[in-house]
C-alpha cells in the first residue's frame, strides 16, 4: 500500500498533465492560481489515500445488496436449513478484503 506521501507525488503528477485547469469566478473564467493547483494537489493525493484505506468499504455495502434481500437470504436460510447468507457475506469479503 502506498504512503500519503507517495500519493502526493502520484497526484502532482496527474495535476501537472491536467494543465491548465480552469476556475470560473464570478463569471470570468481564469487558470488556477499556485495556491489552487498546490490545494488540487493535496485534494487528489488525499482522495486517493482515502479510497486505497477506505474503498473496501463502499465496494462491499455496493455488493452486499439491499437490506431487504439480506432479510429474504436470512429467512429462506432458516426455513431450509441452508447457508446462503453466510456464503453471500463471506464472498463479498473475499472479492473486497480490507487493506492491511
């Protein structure tokens, strides 16, 4: 896993290609500032530090499904003595393991 200061130089990079950047204000649309591209720059390196530690989490509430069908999984499991809910959730954390 990549530190927040190796994703500081991923984004510098990335905002470097992306030149120039534009701002609108107050109508008038001008290219960022130094202080604007140095704020890009931490903005970027720490979304991207935060999807690398945290992505886990949005990619399995996305795969998990609905309450509602976890509710139906867990229900039709009890009525027919199967695992269907356990082998659901324990597929989601193999497909989207959290970092460590």
């Amino acid at each position: 896993m990549a530190t927040l200061e190796e994703l500081t130089v991923v984004a510098t990079q990335e905002i470097e290609d992306a030149k120039p950047m534009k701002a609108q204000v107050n109508n008038e649309v001008r290219e960022f500032t130094e202080a604007e591209y140095d704020q890009a720059i931490v903005d970027l390196a720490n979304s991207k530090f935060d999807q690398q530690e945290n992505g886990y989490k949005t990619a399995r509430q996305e795969a998990y499904g609905s309450i509602a069908d976890q509710l139906d999984m867990i229900y039709w499991d009890g009525k027919n003595s199967t695992t269907t809910f356990q082998d659901h959730i324990d597929a989601v954390k193999a497909a989207h393991p959290k970092p460590e």
